[in-house]
C-alpha cells in the first residue's frame, strides 16, 4: 500500500524537498558569491526539470493529492523554522516574507480578482500596526490576537471609506486616488502628536495566553530566537488568509469578482451589482493587511511613519505582478524573492526599487500573466473531466 | 387579442444635442420574434442599451408587461427577465463556458459572504445543481457544446463562442431575450445554424419573445414574424418583411432613392 501511494506522491516530497532546500540555503548562506551562484543554479534546476518532464509529473501529482501537497508544505516550513531557529536575522527575514505574502494575498483579491488596483497596501498595514501600537500601551485588558483582529478591522473599516471615491472613477484615476491616500497617511501620521509623530510609538511584545513572545522561544520546545514565536505566529496567519483567499476563489463569491474585472457592462446586465463585490473585494484585501501590520508592529518593537512608503505599495504590486495576477500560491515564492534577494546582495538595497521597475517592465512585456501563470479557474468539486 | 410583452412609448435619447433615438413608439407581443432593422447609427443598439437601463431615457417610458421599467438599473432589468447578447461578444473570456452560463444566473445563486466561506456543504450543492443546469441547457441549446464545458472560452470557435452567450442569455429563463448582430463575425451558414437552434429553442418556450437586430436580410425574412425599421432613431415602417421591403422610405434609407 505504502509504496503505491508513494509512487504518485514522490512529486510532491521532492517539491517540498526543493522548497525546504531553496529556501534554507537562501536564508542562511550570507556571502554575495554563494547567493549569487544559488541564483544561477535554481533556474538551471528548474529548467532541466523541465526538459525531463519532472515539472509536468510535479504539476500532475500537486493536483491529485492537494491536501497532502499542503501537508508537505506545511512541513517544510516548520522544518525551515526548526533549523533556523538560532539565526535571527535569517528568521526575521522569513517573518517578514510571510508578513508580505499575508498582505500579497490581500492584493491579489483586490487586483487579481476584482481588478481593483491598491497603491495604498502599506498604508492599511500601517494602519493595522498603529492599532497595535494604540490599543496594547493602554491598560485596556484586550488580549493580543484579538488586537491583531481588531487591527485588520480597522484598516478595513477605513478603506470602505476610501473605496467610496474609487468607486466613482476608473482605471488610471483610481490609481491615483490610491496612491494619494498612501501619501496622505504618510503625512497624517508624521504631523500626528498623539501618533508620536515622526518618531513613532514604541510596541510592547505579544504575549498570547502567558506565551511571552519577547523571550527567546521555549527551551522546552527546543529553545531558539525570540523571533521563531513571531514567524510562527506570521505563518498561522498566512496559512488562515491564504485558505480564506482559496475558499473566496473557489466559490460565486470569486467568479462575481473575476466577472467584474473582466468586463462591468456584461456583468451589470446579468445582475452582478459591480460595486457590491468591489466593496467585498477591498475590504477582505485590507483587513488581510491590517491583521498582517499588526503584528509586524510587535514583533519590531516599533511603529514610526518612515516604514509605510510609497515605494513599499510598489514593492508589494511588483510581487503579485511577478508571481502571476490572480495566483494565490505564487505570490508566496514571489514575496520570497522581493524580500530576500536586496537584504542578501547589499549592492542591490540602495537600487532595488529601479531593480525591481525593471522586472516588473520586462514581466509585463514578456510574460504578463507572471511568473507562474493564474490555472484556469475552478468551482469546488467540478474536477474537470 | 395578444398580450404586449414588451411596449416602449414616446422613447428619446439625447446625446448632447443627437438624438440617437427620437419619440420611438414600439412594442413586441408575447412571444413574438421581432426583427429591429436600420442603417448604421440609426439607433438599434441605443434601443437596447436604453432598454437594459446602460443609457437612461430623457423621455418617454418602457412597460414590461404591465411594469414600468422606466429607468431602472441593469441589475433591476435582469431581475425583471430581460436579458442580451452584446454587438461584440462580451463574454468572460479567460473563465471556461461553466462559469459563463452560471454567471448569467446569477438571481439563483446564493451570494452571501460567510455561507460562501463556511457553509461549503450548500456550496457544494449549489454548484451541483448549476453544473447540472447548464449541462442540461447546453444539450438541448447545442448539444455538440457539452462536452466543452470546462473549456475556456479562448478555445472556442467564434460561433460556440455566440451559443455561449446566447446560453448565458437563455439560463435566467428571461422574458425578454435581446439579440444584437449575432451573425456579426460569422459566415452565412454559421448564422443560419446558430439561427436555426433559436427557432427550435423558440418553439418549445412560446412565452419568449426575442428582439433581433440584424443585417442579413434573408436570415429576417425568414425567422422573422415582424419587423421594425430604424432610421435617425425613429420608427420609418413596421409590418412583415415583405411589406416593409417593399416601403418607399425603408429603401429610400438603404438606397438613397428618391
């Protein structure tokens, strides 16, 4: 029995094997030449993977097992986190890759599916980390994951006021109303006293039913950095919003949103009423954001304006258009690399953001539909056939 | 005595200072097969847009039946059984032909946020059911298109493509079915076998009542039960083909005869 199972299913062990390896060595060497020559063997990999048909055997098993596939996964990012529970920075790295993936998630039901361009991302995560900073100084009782709740609420709340404008124009014009409020935050929070100002607000650490996260992890559990409890925490939560992101994409609530990118005219004239679900599709895509800045806000001790920039809502459109609009699963490998990537090659910190223009240029004219393209979409249990 | 399904009364539409339709009196009885014909700009696809609540009337009112649908919204005009094909095909075109026709069914559907998320088991069924809904649609529409159901629209022929839509337009059960130019980008044959499948549909739901807006003649005369034309947004001759193809102002309009 075993060994049959295993003859489907070796696809999947090998890919989680891969991402588990990639990932790690990424992470963990720190000299430029490595990561460099690392960069050049993965595509090579990819690329032979592909000619011996092993890309195709991985795709077809992926889609036979997904709940194993997810298990897989699961494991080698725990397994990630265990080997790498000495290593601050590496796991300061991975929290925020999954703290951006959390937020990429948020994008892609807004761009991806409803077609609602958001240049503001950061500035709900801000919003979610202030809230934070907010409501755990005040001796309010309110216990920390719900503060992280509430930090989403609150950034979805304020961005239902902001869609009303967006509703009201098209295209290139709600884009900029995005980008305006983004900066309008921006200069709210600077010139905001009771916000701290330029310098921000001090955070105190999460501490969840007695579980101090600013202690180094549990030696009981087997020890490690403060910061594993804060990746594990990031990792829960990307685990929940990226099933929530499936479970909209697999239902009417996901075909409305992509029938309304596609084309309002046809969908008002077949009853879809386009503002509702792009109401629906903004708010799920802040609150995501929200939740994922609340709890960056604790675990980086701090909240001050400089940290919620233009350049970072850039930075998380250039991650979803690089893993590919409207793929959940892709923007976690893309955030990955947009994250990683300029903290490892000191070279490319100062030029990132033209780095990244570049990318996103040559993406949009080579391959448009991203890196790892959007599967024709699918209604639960309608196994094509 | 026939029952009006459909009258518009008085009905103008101004652009700025056009007048792209100008006091238009017109009505389509209970099932009736009605052709809309004119020159280009003469105001057919601005009947249609008004009628689909895309443009609003400056004047004059719209009466589904015994309802004032003056004015309402392209939403309301579905939930009353209005539904249409568009000029150039407007459907999904990266979603398979499943998620089209289940788009135009939309007041069947069950929309509310958490019972989408949580309550996976009605999902469930719900998807079942419209599965097997458009399986069934499809067959009696076109039957040769089941089998294509989980394709995506992209990899379809330009006339599975107009089924499609006119599937998508058929699913809701709609009083009113609207059609503009579907021969539009189709060989002669192509729109007499699309056309063909319309009447056989036609003959088994006499409460139908079609609207079509077309340029092939022939194909007019022939499924036609009466005609409208068109010319500078008014109405310039209605009766059967015959009568109207042989109207001084109708052939004045196409041919510029004086």
């Amino acid at each position: 029995m075993v060994p049959s199972i295993f003859r489907e299913r070796w696809p999947v062990v090998l890919l989680g094997l891969a991402a588990y390896v990639s990932t790690f060595l990424f992470l963990h060497l720190e000299q430029e030449w490595e990561i460099a020559l690392l960069l050049g063997i993965v595509p090579l990999v990819l690329y032979f993977a592909k000619k011996f048909g092993i890309s195709a055997k991985c795709r077809q098993a992926v889609d036979a097992a997904p709940v194993f596939t997810r298990a897989v996964f699961l494991l080698s990012a725990l397994a990630l986190i265990v080997t790498l529970r000495h290593e601050h920075f590496a796991l300061l790295l991975l929290a925020t890759v999954l703290l951006y993936a959390t937020i990429s998630m948020g994008l892609t039901i807004q761009f991806g599916y409803a077609g609602l361009v958001n240049f503001a991302a950061i500035a709900f995560f801000g919003i979610g980390a202030y809230s934070m900073a907010v409501l755990n100084q005040s001796p309010n009782g309110l216990p920390d994951l719900m503060i992280i709740v509430i930090g989403g609420v609150v950034a979805a709340l304020i961005g239902s006021l902001l869609i009303l404008p967006v509703l009201r124009t098209k295209g290139h014009y709600a884009a900029l109303i995005t980008i305006a409020f983004g900066l309008l935050f921006r200069s709210f929070l600077e010139v905001n006293d009771i916000l701290g100002g330029p310098q921000g607000l001090k955070v105190s650490g999460l501490n969840i039913l007695g579980w101090d996260f600013a202690q180094s992890f549990p030696a009981i559990l087997g020890g490690g950095s403060f910061y594993v409890s804060y990746t594990l925490l990031a990792l829960v939560l990307l685990i929940g919003v990226f099933s929530m992101t499936r479970l909209i994409e697999s239902s009417w609530l996901g075909l409305n949103m992509d029938s309304v990118r596609l084309d309002e005219t046809a969908s008002a004239s077949f009853g879809i009423n386009v503002a509702r679900w792009k109401i629906m599709a903004f708010t799920v895509g802040n609150f995501f954001a929200g939740m994922s800045g609340a709890l960056y806000a604790s675990m980086s001790g701090f909240v001050a304006p400089a940290s919620f920039n233009l350049s970072d809502s850039l930075l998380l459109v250039s991650i979803v258009l690089l893993g590919g609009m409207g793929n959940a699963v892709s923007v976690i490998p893309a955030a990955f690399l947009v994250v990683v990537l300029p903290e490892k090659f000191q070279v490319i910190q100062e030029y990132r953001l033209l780095l990244f223009a570049v990318i996103v240029i040559l993406i949009l004219r080579f391959k448009p539909s991203g890196l790892m393209p959007r599967p024709l979409r699918r209604l639960i249990n309608t196994s094509s056939k | 005595m026939t029952t009006n399904a459909l009258t518009a009364k008085n009905l103008t539409v101004s652009f700025g200072g056009l007048k792209a339709l100008d006091g238009l009196n017109l009505n389509v009885e209970l099932g009736q097969f009605l052709g809309l014909i004119g020159p280009n700009g003469s105001g057919k696809t601005t009947f249609f847009n008004v009628l689909t609540g895309i443009y609003k009337p400056t004047n004059g009112t719209v009466t589904l039946g015994e309802t004032d649908i003056t004015g309402a919204t392209p939403n309301q005009i579905y939930e009353f059984g209005i539904t249409r094909t568009f000029q150039r095909l407007r459907l999904a075109p990266t979603l398979s032909v499943l998620d089209n026709l289940i788009l135009g069914n939309q007041r069947n559907l069950h929309l509310g946020f958490i019972g989408n998320i949580f309550n996976r088991k009605r999902l469930r069924r719900e998807i079942a059911s419209q599965t097997e809904q458009s399986r069934e649609l499809l067959g009696r529409f076109s039957s040769g298109l089941v089998s294509k159901l989980y394709e995506p629209i992209t990899a379809l022929s330009m006339i599975d493509r107009r089924r499609v839509e006119v599937c998508r337009a058929l699913i809701s059960d709609p009083k009113i079915l609207l059609l503009d130019e579907p021969s539009a980008g189709m060989t002669h044959d192509e729109t007499s076998a699309l056309m063909n499948e319309l009447l056989a549909w036609r003959d088994q739901h006499k409460e139908l009542s079609i609207i079509l807006i077309e340029h092939e003649m022939d194909l007019i005369d022939r499924i036609c039960d009466r005609c409208v034309v068109l010319n500078y947004g008014q109405k310039i001759a209605e009766g059967t083909y015959q009568e109207v193809a042989n109207d001084r102002m109708v052939r004045e309009a196409y041919l510029g005869e004086d």
